[in-house]
C-alpha cells in the first residue's frame, strides 16, 4: 500500500473556533494526502513559527489584530517564500483577491464558503503553484549559467586571436635576431626568448582547443512536452 503523502499546514487567524473548524475540516479528508495542521492565533505567532519550522502551505486570515493579512504576508515570504500563501476572509471581496494575487498570494478563499473539497483542492492548487514557480526560477538560473559560460568561451577565443597575433611577431624577430647576433652570451639570450614564446604558443593552442568547445543548448526541443533536469552539456 502506498503511503500517502503529508503536507504541513499552518492556520494563521485570531478566531480560534474558525482555527479549530479548518483543522477539523482537513481531517476530514480522506482520499488525497494527510494534511499536517499548525495553528497560529496571530501574524506575529506565525512568524515565529516559520523562522523554525517550514511548513508547506499557510491560510493566511485577512483582518487580524496588530495588521492585515497582506501586512504580514510581505514578512512571511521575505523569510525565503517556501511556503504557499492562501488568504482568507470573511467577506468575498474582489479587490482584496486581486491585490493578495498581486502580493504573492497562490489562492483565495471565503469564510463560510470553505469546505473540506474546497479546502484540499486550494490547498493541493496553491502547492502545485509554488512548485511550479521554484522550477521555473531553477530553469531560468541554468539558462543565465549557461550564456556565462557561452559569453566566456567566446571571449576566451577572441583573446586567443589577440594575443597570438604579437606572439607571431615576436618569433619573427626572435628569428631574424638570431640570424645575425654573434655573441654567444645574446645568443643564449634570444634561444631563452625562443623558448618562452614557444610556451605560450603551446598554452595558447591549448586554449583555442577550449574555445573551440561548443554549448549544446540546455532546453529540450519544443516537441517535448517536460523539462528535464540537466546540465549544459560541452561537446567539441
């Protein structure tokens, strides 16, 4: 038998029958996950609960004592943004939908309109949600790393260029110096000068090797319907 999976939720209101009947409520659920419930009978008490616990879901009330639901929900995803926030009022309002969206908000719900079906799909909606949105940021973060690393492979062989072209002259000259210096003790000099230049021609032949690597692109094509996880992939 499979296990069913457990999220911890925490209900943050200062009516503490309405806390007790959201606790209630999902015990009450069955046939999906086993829902974990925390109780906070104030933003202040909820902050001090998630600086130590990280808890995967938050019902958030609207109008509380000591500043509302959108006072604290800036604070509560200031702490890293982990959680998914869930508002909840008394009174079905528009415009506070809106602007908790607008704050970070994953759902809405309404006090007394709230059952345990309704409770378990904003729940499950707004962890899907905040999933989705960490993959993404995951996503965007590897695509950054990888033009870093395409923009320094170019750069690195341009430098390749520059550099070899004076490296090709100064062989010449060491060449013809060679030719006509007589003195052993110059002579000596310039094989030692010889030497060095060629080094670096060696380091330099090394680099465009590098340089020469190419980025396979990170994404999948677009006939894929999933992302998978992986790293740029350097191939000559």
């Amino acid at each position: 038998m499979t296990e069913k999976r457990t999220h911890s939720i925490l209900i943050v209101d200062d009516d503490a029958s309405f806390r007790h009947g959201v606790k209630r409520q999902l015990s009450m659920v069955r046939a999906g996950p086993v829902f974990e419930a925390v109780e906070a009978s104030s933003g202040a008490e909820a902050m001090e609960i998630l600086k130590t616990r990280k808890m995967d879901c938050v019902l958030l009330d609207h109008g509380m004592p000591g500043g509302s639901g959108l006072d604290w929900l800036s604070k509560i995803l200031q702490l890293g943004g982990h959680s998914a926030v869930i508002m909840v009022t008394g009174a079905g309002s528009e415009e506070i939908a809106v602007k908790a969206m607008k704050h970070g908000v994953m759902d809405y719900l309404v006090k007394g309109s709230i059952t345990p079906e309704s409770l378990e799909h904003a729940i499950l909606n707004a962890l899907e949600k905040i999933a989705m949105k960490k993959t993404i940021a995951v996503q965007q973060q590897k695509l950054l790393d990888a033009e870093r690393h395409r923009v320094m492979i170019e750069s690195l062989g341009a430098a390749c260029h520059h550099v070899s072209q004076p490296v090709t002259v100064i062989n010449a000259y060491l060449e013809l110096m060679k030719r006509q210096e007589k003195s052993p003790e110059l002579q000596d000099m310039i094989n030692n000068c010889e030497e060095a230049a060629g080094r670096i021609g060696k380091i330099l032949d090394r680099l465009r090797e590098v340089s020469a690597y190419r980025t396979e692109p990170y994404l999948p094509s677009g006939d894929e319907k999933n992302w998978h996880d992986g790293d740029s992939i350097i191939a000559v």
